[in-house]
C-alpha cells in the first residue's frame, strides 16, 4: 500500500533529521538532555505488556496492557497503560471509549477486594474470610438441596431436578469459567440457570 | 479670602534666613514614597512581560511565575495609595487661568527663564498635567488590569475583550512609564524639589521663584494670623 | 484501509526529534535547524466521526490527566469545555439542513490545531513557554510557563486552559512524546472509524481529497479541506461535509488568523513603546545638558525673606 | 453473526435497524466505514432516535419501536410485487417450493390451532405435505397456492407502504427510498448486510423481527455470501460462549436441549432428536446428535457415565416447564418458592425489568451470592440509597454473600465474539486484595459441597460425588484443562467408520474436530461445536497469524472460530447451484468438480455435489425456511403484533394485543397501560450510549467524565408541550415506577404520526444506579414491564408506555 510506503518514508526522514543534525552541532547527550526537558519521556519503556481482549462488547478488540512487573516471570505486575492492539484483524489498534478506558476500571475505586458478608437484617456487610463464605455457602447449599431435590415427579418419572437455589451465569467470563460452572451447575441438578444474553 | 484654595494642609512658612516652607506633611510623603515604589515596581515587573527582551527583570521578583503573581497585587496597592495623593492633591491641581499661559510660555520654563512666566501656585501647569494624566492612566490601568488578572477574573469576560484589554494596558502602561519620567526628571532638574519629598519642605527662594502665588498665599495667612500694627 | 498507528515501543529508543529541531520558541530567538523534519499532520475527518469520544478517553489516559465528574445540561458534550485536565472535546451541533430538510448531526473534535503561525506562541511572554518543532508541532513547555494567559488571548481557536492548580497553561501536545518514538497520537491511534488519522502533511491532504472525492459522490457538493491559511496552515486538519460554512461544526472559525489587536499589542506596541519610553529619557537628559539645572539664587531667597517680613541684610 | 466483523468491509448496503453500532459496537463499525469508503456502500438506518450510527448513513428513516416486523414485511411485499427477487437463490436454496399441510391458515392476527387459555398454538397443521417417499412434497414451479412462496405472498399482501406509514410512522416516502435501496441488492453481485441487536430482540416477537429480516435476506440471496449474512452484534464479550456452552435453563453445550420430563428415557429423548432428513440427499447435520450428546456425557461423569446407565442420562435434570429463565426466576422468589440466588457477574437488579418486584423478589431469598470484580447494585440490594434504593435493611432476612472476582486483566482464558471467534487472552496484572479467579471460586464451592455430600450423603448424591474433577488442581482447574476438556479427547482408539482398521485418534489424544465424536462412549466433548479449539495442533484459539489471502477478511488462522474454524455459515450459498460463486469478485468457497474449496473451510461435505446436497446443512430441508416448522412458537411466519404497551392498537388485528403466545405472568398482566392509554401517553424505549458499557463503566472514573448523569431524550416538541426545559429535571413514570432525569431535548427524536395520530418517543439509557464513580440515577428497568418474547424470553425493554412532567431539582 503506498499509503504505507510513504509512512515508513516519513518515519524515516524524522529519523534522518535527528541523525544529521545531531551529527552536527550537538553532542547527542545534549540533545538528549534538550529532550528531557521538552518532551514527555515516553511512559511505556521498559513495561511488559500482555496480550488480551476488551471484556466489553462482543467485538472483542485486542488490548495491549503493559505493566511494570511480569507475571510470567513470578513477580508482581501492576498495569500502568492500555491500548489498542494494531496487530488484531478486527480494531487494528482502534478501542472505543470504554476500551480506550480500560485501565480505570482495572483501577476502579470500586474494586471488590475482600469477601463480604451481609447477616440478616444488618445495614452493612462485614468482611469475612473466603474459608468461612465457602463453607457457609456450601452449607447453604446443601441444606436446601436435601430439603428440596425432586428425584420423581408425581408420575413417578426420574427427574433429578433441583430449583429452589438458582444461578445466573455471566456475560464476561471465559469459556473455560462458563464450562467449569456448568458442570457444578448440572450435577447439581440445578434448573433456575440463565445467563445474561437477553439483557 | 477666596484665593487660597491652593494652600494645602500643612503648608506653612517658616520666616528665617533662609525662610523654609513646609511644603509636604509626613503622611503625604509617605503615601508619595509608597505610590513611588509601587509605580518602579509595576514598572518594572510590566515590563517584564512586555518585552521578552526585559523578560530577565523577573528575576526581580523571583521568577516569571512569581511577576504574574505578585505584579497585579502590587497594582491594587498603588490603586489605593495613589488615590490617597489624589484625595489629597486634586484641590491644589484644578486648573486656573494663569495655568494657560504658564503652559504658553513652555518655551521660557524650558529655558528657566522664569521670570517671564506668571505667577503660580502651590502647583504648576506641567505638575498639574502629571498629576492628572496619572489619574486617568492609573484608571485606566487598573480596570483593564483587572480584565486581565485571569487567575480571579478570566470568566467575567470575553477571550475579544481580554485582548483589547490587554493592548489598552500596554499602551496606558507605556504613558504612565513616560509621564512618570518626565515628573522624575523635573524633580531633578529643579533644585531643591526633591527635599519637599524627603524633608517635606523647601526653601522660601524656591517657593518665591516657582510658586511665588503659593508663597504669597502663605505669607498672607501668616500675617493675617498675627494681630496687624496699627498704622 | 489508512495504516494503523503501530504498537508501541517498550524498548528506549533515541527521539526522533527535541530541542535541535525548534524553529519558534516563546519570547526567545532559535537558530532553525539545518534541515527542516517532515511535517506531520492529524486529519480529522467530520464525516466518518461517530461522536463516541474514543478520543478523549484516549487522551486522558495517556496524558494521565484527571477531569472532574461534571452534571448533565442537556446536551452530549462532556466535559462541557476544553479543560487543562481535556485538551480534546467532541462539540455536538444539530443542524437542518436548509437544502434537503434533513437533520445533521455534526460532530467536531475540538482540541489544539498546531498552526504554522502559532498565535499562542506570539503571545507569549515567557522564554521557551511554547515551542513548535519544524515538524510543525506546537508545545507546551509547563517548567517555563508563568501561568500568564496570553496564549488564550493569542489563540484564534480559543484552546489553551490555564489549570487553577499548577496554573500553567495546557493543551494537546499532539502526543509529541509518542510520535518523538515514530508513534501516533493517542487519539488517532483509539478512533475506530479512522475519522482521526495521522501522518505527513502531505499524506494527510491527499487522503482527504481521497475522502471529499468520496463525499461530493454522496451529495456533498461543498465538501472539503479546513486547513486555514489566516494562520498558515495547521498541522491539526478537518475534512468538513459543507466546507463552505465551518461556522456550523460549534463555531469553527471562517478563515482564522491571530487577532489584529494581539498582532498590534505583540507588533507595533512592543517596540514603539520602548522607543517612546527612551525618547522621554533621553529627552530629559538632553534638556539637561542644553539647560542645565534650574538653580534657586540668592535674589530669589532675599525676596522670600523680604516677603516673609525679615530685614534684608546690610 | 452469520459473518464476521471484518467481513462487513465486502458489503455492499448496511442496514442497521434494531442496533445502534456506532454506538455499542464503535469498532465493529469500522468496517462499515470501510466498506463506504472502498467499496462506495451506502449506510441506512432505521430507528425511532437519529442515532450516532444515522449520523454517518446515507439514508435515515424513523420508525416506532416495536413495529419492526410490519416494515419488514413490507419491504418484502414491495421487492415481491417488483420483481426484485434472486430466484436461482430463492427457489435452490429456501423452502419456497415446500407444499403446506391443508388446514393451517393465518386469521384476524393468528394462526391455525390458538388456544387463548394456554397462550399457546396446537401447531399440528405448521407442516409440510410429505410424500409416500417420507419425503415433503415441494412444487419447483412454485404456482401451487399452497406453496410456501404463494402463502408467503398472501401473508405479507397487507403490508403495503400505506399500511407501514400507518403502523410506523415512517413516511410513505421515506419507506418506499429504503425499499428501493434494498430491492437493488436481490441481484447475486448486490450485496446487504444487517447489523442488529437487542433494538430486535428486545420485543415481546424478537425472534420474528429477526426472522423478518433473515426472510428478506433470503429473498435477496444474501446469507452464506461475503459481505452479507444475519449480524447479531452481541452485547457482552462473552455472551455467545456462554449461550454456546448452554448456561440457560433448558440447553446443553452446543445448542443441543435439556430434556423434558416427558423425555422419560434415553431412547425417547433421542427419538425427538432423530431429525431424518426431509429432502433426498440432505446431510441434516443433527443426526449426529447422539454422538455429541454421549460425548457430553461423558466429559461430564467419565467413568461413571456407562452404557449400561445411558451414559447417566438420568443424572441430568428434567425440565417440567420450556425453561427457568431469570424472569422465571424472580416469579419464583416473588412466590417465596426459592431458598438462594448465586449471582456469577450479571446485575439483574438492575438488569432485568420491574425493579421493585426485583428487590421484594430478592428480599425473600434465604441467602443471595455475587461473584463480581466490582461493587454491583444487587450486592447491596438490602442498602438504603435514599431514593435511589429506598428499602428497609432491617426488613431483609437475605444472607447476603459478595465475593471478589478478578477481571478480564487477571485471568486467562477464551472469550467467544459475535463473529463466532474464539480468542484466547493471558493474564497480565495482580488481582486486588483478595479477589480470585472465577474458576477458582467455582471449584471452591463445588469441592466443598462435593466433600459434605461424601461425608453426610444426602439427597440423590451420585451426579455431584461422580462428576469428573480429574484437574491437576482440584481447588482451581486451569484455563487449558477446560479447554481441553471443551474440545474433547479420545477415550479408546477412534476408528475411521470407513476403514474400521484404521486408527482415526489414537487413545488419550485429543480429538481434532467433531468429526472425530462417536456415540459409543470412547469420546469425549464437552461443548462440541468447540471441538478443534485445543487440539493436537495445540491452542488453536491462541493462533496470531493475521495473514488474509486476498484480503476477503477471513484471517482463517487467527484465533479460531466454530464451528470447525469456519468464518462464514452457510459458506456453500454463496455459490450458485453448479457450485460457483454468485458473484466472481467475491468468490468465498466454489465446487471445482470434485470437491468444494476457497477461502473459507466449506459449510458442507467437502466432497458433496452442489446440485445434490442443500447448504443449510443443519436443517433437515437442507434448504432455509421462509416458513418455519415447529420451532417458532408464535408462528410459521413473522406477523405484525403490538408491544403489550403500545401508543395505538394493532391495526391489522385490532382484537389481538401484545404477541398472543407471550408467557405473562399471573399478576403482570395487571401492571401493564393499557393500549393507546390516556395516562401513559408516551411510547418509551430504553438504550445504550456509546460512552458506557453497561452498568459496568459507571465505575470507571473516565467513563463517568464521559457521561456522568442519567438523563431521558425527548423531542423539542414535546419538550414544548410540557414545559420541559434543555438541561431541567424531569420525572418520567410508568404503571410499575418511576424515576427523575436530566432532560436532553433535542431534534433527534421527532413525533411519528402513526394513523394519523402523532406519537411521541421517550428514550432512556440505561447505564446508572447507586454504585460507582457516576451520579448515582435510576435506570429503564424501573419502568420496563414484565414480560418476554414469545420464544426465548428476551424482556421487552425496547416498547413501553410512560408520562412525563417537569420537576424541581432533587435537593442536594
């Protein structure tokens, strides 16, 4: 594409124009220090970025988040930018407003941090430990399960169903949460099971 | 006696050899001296940002953001003290009839030939011109000043009427800046003025050769203060 | 499809241009570089903008600035102005169409347009405040800004903001430190519809002719270019669907250049001014050495004594 | 979609009616860009707002909401009446041909066999004429009355461009302009492509304003070709995965469906699964359905799951209603009939309609679980928010449990867009605090009950302590163990049916596609419409080569896309009945005599002849259907019905109101305005802005900058009319709530004269609530009322009836 061509040329000439008058009457020290003060350093350097898709809409654009730290590497990774991957077929680097927002909501004040939990009638939820939820919502579970399974309807017919506990699955999850949720679903006989494709 | 409007409280002769007048009380030295060092300051600072040239002068003043700050601050004092001079002066400034000829004979006050010129009272036509002229500039300063002090009142206005504001200042800044070196001068080339700003009075010849109606006017309180002999 | 701005980088690399490629610098005079850089330019293409402000979201998140949460009076702008926490804002205009009856939604990202001839730069009284690069991008140095506001009053686009906090002036930098890597800027990166593109001046002007050939094909006989010469040209562009009345895209100037009054204030006022202050000094310095001091003499204080009643001397 | 995003770039009209993509899909549309300015498209929008997607069409035409059906309908009637039909298309490849059944008829708004009590159709005369062959009787020449295309014809006679300006309120116009533009691309080399979403589906008939436009589609030969096709642009990023993987009350991964309690056994559940083909020749693809169901099986309880129990086909459970959707779900809490709620992400306090019932519905559970990144309004349903969330903490009994989950930038995985592509995403920053990966809080709760159940047994405990857990990690499987496990793998050596010596997949390999599936039980897949994602060739859906041979927009080796890596369904149509593309310049697959191959892997056997075998490979026609057997509940052809609140009665059946076969609840049917009421005179809509997503970016600071305050749109005369100012507050109400705005008044929304009489719109978008760095606002969902369309219970959030008044500013 000449578009493209041209480009790369006009990327070149910048270079170029660097390049000859940094030969020429500065020290490129200098320049760099004449640099520091006038431009912005570039924020991404020594970042390590991620590859990933936009949990909003079902576009799916690809995202590049970059982090100081690296997961892989074990350490802890804080996410500092995200934008556009330009090597996706279908965004080519472009993000919406949402998208091009993601950072924020990675960072939002409303992160949920801790479990919570809400007694009866109280105003206000309590931080709790995850053992303590889980062992309760198990609890939970189960008691109204073994009161309230169907093994046979009045015909006698075996119906193994179970709809006094419900799940609603989500929108955003992967395909390997959503499978691994529903095989915990099914084999629990639940049938009050939806997900959000209608709204 | 109706013709001494031009006597300023405070002045007063002083008979002697050589006869002093009180010329200036301390309060209006002060206020004088005030408005003085506010004006070179402005100046100063102003031009600062007039002309990238002079933009160094910050430095005066601690820097470029610190002249943005501190130069309308100082306006606003020079504002109050030169209207405190104005309060006290504009009585002794109203124009008079021997004014215009005073200001006809330019020539001969140029050449100091004084004695040709009419007599004239605590103030004269050129002083009365500085005295003005910086009324009006000072007016007209502050009010466009204010247009432009964006930092409090950027919204009051439009972006058109800042920028004519901001001309006006200039130009206005740039008269008071002349007016006040032609006042600065004739200070200095009359001898003996600058003690009635220092010391508050000058001497009786001063008086007697620049502001002889003045002296007079003086001299005759004086005298109808003491009881006349009988003739 | 117009090349995608690239992925950035995350290795160092040297600037593509800095300081050695000024050629104007506020209130200060700068030797322009030997040879002058390509010049870029952002074209922004009304007519393919969707209003979904990829752009300003973009922008605060590179530019990590932070814009208050406002209210909601009506109408879809927001923020509802260029602030120093917004240097881009979409403007939303509906507009019937006199000719065809049909309703117009134009939508205009407004935000700093680079000008060749800079009037913020003009104005401004503070060395190296504002600079422009011979790529033609006009910036906003924060450590040599004294907060004045004259680029305000220099400006015939009305952008600049000052910040009530650091009170220093802001604007779009054109991401100066993105495309000083060979990136584009943020928002022409984000746009999804490419109505932000970014490239050589002369790129960009021939993909708009591409876009108004388009456009005129579609019933828009007065499709065009807005790239002023009142102020020689900007390096921020529009493609505009009735380039004959840019007025109606939320008072896009018609033929803009610095106002008069700034150009008399920064012109003539400047040096007539000094010129008139020196005259007056000098003019009293010469007087002296015509004239000489204006001396009391003795006869004038006998008078006085005589005046005042004392007995003249023997 | 039936094509995919980057597809759209061939198109040659975009019609985007029932979405507003620029503003919810703003990515997605840049291919609509890119077709306008490559390939000179043109862009229509039809819609009751002038939208930021109007903004940049060529051509805008309002309409009312919820009258969809009756405009498409009649820019079908209009291509018909002039010949602007691709007949090689319509009579090869749709049911056309197919003779009717004698006895069923469409009358006064409804079909042969309503029954009023039941809501509900005895659909036994829906049916073709088959002949002693076993096969449907189908009459080429098409001049049979009872025909398909000749009833077809007859249905839609009514839906004239008068009629539609009267039921829409567009102008004759205005309607006849977009018929025009539309009929051109019923030549094969004119191609249209529609882009929808919840605008359609959000209707009490939102299967049939879809199926209205996949007809005309069909009349226009445009599905199966590039730049074509049916576009549903779905909402959430992960939606189509998790419909694809069957988390809904009555499917099974892959589209295949839960059985009913009449499905006492095994063999009775696969003998309404049989789907013999209805034409010689047709691969009817279903018929492997066995395979894929014992494949699931398997997956699900391995070695627990034999022959001899069915695979444990009793282990699942038994529908006794067509499903438990979420408004089931809170009619039951409502009742008092359910114990517990485990919300996995989702909002549904403010999500789904009539909030109030919502949260009396919530506060009579025994214990409510949020799984979610973020601090969601239904978590705190029991939280006093002033007006925002009026209740009395004390009065809620609720246990209420928030767990803290980690978002898409924490967690690794695959994601299903619209475009069918399955893409794979890595983790690249630490979660917050404590927060966990769903799988991990899933796993969490499943292990725990698994142990109380080993330990304490209980009810019916076999299918909870049997379920195959076999994961390195019981307490958190990886992302690529349950891929793996979506794809499936080979229990014993698969062998090839052909060839029974010969080794397909060895034992313990991953099965390379679905092909590969046997209903024997040597396979297993958990979702098999995945299978090939994550295959012996490794992770297919992490592939990154974006190379595109002749730019078609394919990019075949990007990511992976179901079924088989396929990009457009259907693909085979998009060549004529001698197999070679309708339109040489946009050649997607062709016969070369032996066998079908081009840019996109062949929707049909690779080997089957064009003039034999059928494209719609799925159905047992092997052809699409203008007339639908069996499945639609509301009818064998779309047909004109009123939302249940609506401005004006339904004119061409005055009687009917609201789709008859509509599920309402005892109750609801109290709560909605009645037709054409004099106290909700204003017909309401609720949607998205582009500057939100959702009740999702509220919390990000950006976002709320963007947009921060709930507002409603009115048009400036009705702003007149009532005195309302630009910028002023407004409480707008409905029969089941109310809510106070911002009012943004504004010349995008204009009065429709329906009838005669002017209607005016009130749009509400719907992205604010009591959480988050927003203004807190209410949203739609406190006015929408409570019901679903008639098939799959998508609430009718698109069409209500509200009023509106001028208010003071709330204090503070």
């Amino acid at each position: 594409m000449n578009m493209e061509l041209s480009r790369r040329q006009f990327l070149a000439a910048t270079g170029a124009g660097v390049a000859s008058t940094a030969l020429g009457a500065f020290g490129f020290g200098e320049i760099e220090a004449a640099h520091a003060e006038a431009i912005r350093a570039f924020k991404l350097v020594n970042t390590t970025e991620t590859r990933n898709t936009c949990p909003y809409c079902s576009v799916a654009c690809g995202i590049i988040m970059y982090s100081k730290g690296d997961l892989k590497k074990g350490e802890k990774a804080e996410i500092v930018h995200i934008e556009g991957d330009t090597d996706h077929p279908t965004n080519r680097g472009t993000l919406c407003p949402k998208g091009a927002a993601l950072l924020d909501f990675v960072k939002a004040e409303t992160r949920l941090k801790y479990p919570m939990v809400r007694k009866p009638g109280s105003d206000k939820f309590e931080r709790i430990s995850w053992n303590d939820a889980l062992d309760r919502i198990a609890r939970l579970m189960k008691d109204d399960r073994d009161g309230n399974f169907v093994q046979k309807n009045n015909d006698g017919v075996t119906v193994n169903r179970w709809t006094t506990t419900g799940f609603l699955a989500a929108s955003a999850t992967t395909n390997e949460t959503a499978f691994a949720t529903y095989k915990v679903v099914r084999s629990a006989g639940m049938l009050v099971f939806d997900n959000q494709a209608r709204v | 006696m109706s013709t001494d409007y031009d006597v300023e409280k405070g002045d007063s002769v002083h008979p002697g050899k050589p006869v002093t007048v009180d010329r200036y009380t301390a309060g209006a030295r002060v206020n004088h001296w005030i408005t003085a060092i506010s004006l070179v300051l402005l100046a100063l600072s102003g031009l600062a940002l007039f002309h990238p040239r002079l933009f160094f002068l910050t430095g005066l003043f601690g820097g470029g953001p610190l002249t943005r700050i501190i130069h309308p601050w100082i306006g606003v004092l020079l504002f109050f003290s030169f209207f405190g001079l104005f309060l006290r002066f504009w009585k002794a400034n109203l124009w008079k009839r021997e004014d215009g000829t005073w200001l006809a004979r330019i020539r001969d006050v140029l050449t100091g030939h004084e004695e040709r010129l009419p007599e004239v009272g605590k103030y004269n036509a050129g002083q009365k011109f500085v005295f003005w002229s910086m009324s009006a500039l000072i007016i007209v300063l502050i009010t466009t000043g204010l247009i432009i002090w964006d930092q409090y009142f950027s919204v009051f206005t439009t972006i058109e009427q800042k920028r004519w504001a901001v001309l006006i200042h200039a130009i206005a800044a740039i008269c008071a800046i002349s007016v006040w070196i032609i006042h600065v001068y004739a200070a200095i080339w009359v001898r003996g003025t600058i003690r009635a700003m220092t010391r508050g009075s000058v001497t009786g010849g001063w008086a007697w050769r620049h502001h002889r109606k003045w002296l007079r006017e003086l001299v005759g309180k004086a005298s109808k203060g003491k009881s006349t002999p009988a003739e | 499809m117009f090349p995608p701005v690239p992925n950035p980088t995350t290795q160092p690399v040297p600037p593509k241009f800095g300081d050695q490629d000024l050629i104007r610098r506020s209130a200060s005079t700068v030797t322009p570089p030997a040879q002058r850089q390509t010049e870029v330019a952002k074209l922004i293409d009304v007519s393919k903008c969707i209003g979904c402000k990829a752009c300003q979201s973009a922008c605060i998140e590179w530019n990590d600035t932070h814009p208050e949460i406002g209210i909601n009076t009506g109408v879809y702008d927001n923020p509802h102005d260029l602030t120093p926490d917004m240097f881009t804002l979409m403007r939303f205009t509906e507009w019937e169409n006199p000719e065809t009856n049909n309703l117009e939604w134009l939508i205009r990202k407004d935000g700093c347009m680079h000008c060749e001839d800079p009037g913020c730069l003009k104005a401004c009284p503070a060395p190296g405040a504002i600079v422009q690069y011979s790529n033609g991008i006009v910036d906003f140095i924060h450590e040599n800004c004294i907060g004045c506001g004259y680029c305000i009053k220099g400006c015939p686009f009305n952008i600049p903001r000052i910040s009530q906090v650091t009170h220093t002036a802001y604007k779009c930098t054109l991401c100066s430190d993105r495309i000083a890597v060979g990136q584009g800027p943020a928002c022409a990166k984000a746009c999804p519809t490419q109505a932000i593109v970014f490239g050589t001046k002369d790129e960009m002007k021939e993909h708009a002719a591409g876009r108004i050939t388009d456009l005129k094909s579609r019933g828009f006989a007065n499709a065009g270019l807005y790239d002023p010469p009142g102020v020689g040209g900007t390096h921020v562009m529009y493609v505009l669907h009735h380039a004959d009345k840019p007025e109606i895209y939320a008072g896009l100037p018609n033929n803009p250049r610095i106002s008069p009054i700034v150009e008399a204030w920064k012109g003539v006022t400047k040096y007539a001014g000094l010129a008139v202050i020196g005259f007056a000094a000098a003019a009293g310095f010469m007087h002296y050495l015509v004239a000489g001091p204006n001396r009391v003499s003795e006869e004038d204080e006998e008078a006085a004594e005589k005046l005042t009643g004392e007995e003249p001397r023997p | 979609m039936t094509n995919s995003w980057t597809d759209i770039r061939n198109t040659d009209l975009v019609v985007i009616m029932g979405g507003n993509a620029a503003e919810a899909h703003p990515c997605g549309f840049k291919w609509v860009t890119e077709a306008k300015a490559n390939r000179g498209a043109k862009l229509i929008v039809v819609d009751p707002r002038f939208t930021r997607s109007a903004s940049v069409a060529d051509f805008y035409a309002p309409i009312r909401q919820g009258s969809d059906i009756a405009f498409l309908l009649g820019v079908m009637n209009y291509c018909i009446k002039n010949d602007k039909v691709q007949w090689d298309y319509v009579k090869a490849f749709t049911n056309a041909a197919f003779i009717v059944k004698d006895g069923f008829e469409y009358k006064d708004g409804l079909f042969t066999g309503y029954d009023e009590t039941k809501r509900d159709y005895d659909k036994s005369t829906w049916n073709y004429v088959i002949g002693d062959d076993g096969f449907a009787v189908i009459d080429d020449t098409l001049t049979n009355p009872r025909c398909v295309w000749n009833l077809l014809k007859a249905h839609i006679s009514v839906y004239t461009p008068e009629m539609v300006e009267r039921i829409c309120g567009t102008p004759k116009e205005k309607f006849l302009k977009v018929a025009e533009m539309i009929s051109e691309c019923s030549t094969p080399t004119k191609t249209m492509t529609s882009m929808y979403a919840l605008g359609w589906t959000q209707h009490s008939k939102g299967s049939q304003n879809i199926r209205s436009m996949a007809m005309l589609q069909l009349v226009l030969g445009n599905i199966g070709v590039r730049g074509g096709g049916m576009n549903a642009l779905r909402g959430h990023s992960n939606i189509q995965g998790l419909t694809d993987v069957g988390l809904m009350s009555n499917l099974l991964p892959g589209y295949m469906t839960l059985p009913n309690e009449k499905e006492v056994d095994f063999d009775t559940y696969m003998s309404t699964r049989g789907f013999k083909p209805l034409r010689p020749n047709q691969m009817s693809y279903w018929q492997n359905y066995r395979k894929f169901f014992v494949s699931f099986l398997k997956t699900m309880w391995g070695a627990a799951a034999t022959p001899e129990n069915h695979f444990a086909y009793d282990w699942l459970p038994k529908l006794d209603v067509p499903g438990y959707d979420v408004l089931r779900a809170f009619e039951l809490m409502n009742q008092g009939k359910m114990t517990g709620y485990i919300c996995q992400g989702f909002n549904p306090l403010l999500a789904a309609p009539n909030r109030t019932k919502l949260t009396a519905s919530l506060s009579k559970l025994k214990f409510l679980v949020t799984m979610d990144p973020l601090d969601t309004e239904t978590s705190r349903f029991w939280e006093n928010h002033g007006e925002f969330n009026d209740v009395d903490s004390s009065q809620i009994q609720t246990e209420v449990y928030q767990l803290p989950s980690t978002c898409f930038a924490e967690d690794e995985g695959s994601l299903t867009n619209s475009g069918r592509w399955l893409q794979w995403h890595w983790p690249g920053g630490t979660a917050p605090g404590e927060a966990k990966t769903d799988n991990w809080i899933m796993a969490q709760i499943y292990t725990r009950l698994r142990d109380l159940y080993r330990k304490e047994g209980g009810a019916f405990p076999d299918p909870i302590v049997n379920l195959d857990w076999s994961y390195a990690d019981p307490g958190e499987p990886t992302a690529e163990e349950l891929a793996k496990e979506l794809n499936g793998k080979a229990l014993a050596p698969v062998m090839d049916p052909t060839d029974p010596t010969k080794v397909v997949v060895e034992a313990g390999k991953l099965v390379p596609s679905f092909a590969a599936l046997r209903d024997d039980g040597s396979t297993t897949s958990g979702c098999w419409i995945y299978s090939g994602c994550f295959n012996e060739n490794g992770n297919n859906m992490a592939r990154r080569d974006t190379s595109d041979p002749d730019e078609t927009g394919a990019y075949l080796k990007w990511a992976f896309s179901w079924p088989v890596n396929r990009r457009i369904l259907y693909n085979r149509a998009s060549a004529d009945l001698n197999g070679k593309a309708w339109d040489p310049s946009r050649k997607l697959i062709e016969w070369d005599g032996q066998k079908w191959s081009g840019y996109d892997v062949p929707d049909i056997a690779p080997t089957a002849k064009p003039q034999d075998v059928g494209p719609f490979i799925m159905n047992a026609e092997g052809v699409s259907r203008f007339f639908v057997v069996g499945m639609m509940r509301d009818g064998p052809f779309p047909s004109h019905y009123e939302p249940f609140e609506s401005p004006v009665t339904n004119l061409i059946a005055p009687k009917i109101r609201g789709n008859p076969v509509a599920r309402v609840f005892k109750g609801d049917f109290a709560q909605f305005a009645e037709p054409a009421s004099q106290e909700f005179p204003y017909a309401a809509t609720s949607y998205r802005l582009t500057e939100h997503f959702h009740y999702w970016t509220k919390h990000v600071w950006v976002n709320a900058v963007l947009q921060p305050e709930f507002f409603v749109e009115i048009s400036e005369e009705l702003a007149k009319e009532k005195g309302i100012v630009k910028g002023g507050w407004v409480r707008v109400w409905s029969k089941r709530g109310s809510i106070k705005a911002k009012a943004v008044v504004t010349k995008r929304i204009k009065p429709l004269i329906c009838d005669g009489k002017p209607v005016h719109v009130v749009g509400i978008p719907l992205h604010w609530g009591f959480t988050g760095a927003a203004k807190k606002g209410f949203g739609p969902n406190s006015l929408t009322p409570f019901v679903g369309d008639a098939n799959i219970e998508t609430p009718e959030y698109k069409a209500f009836l509200v009023n509106i008044e001028p208010i003071a500013g709330p204090v503070a």
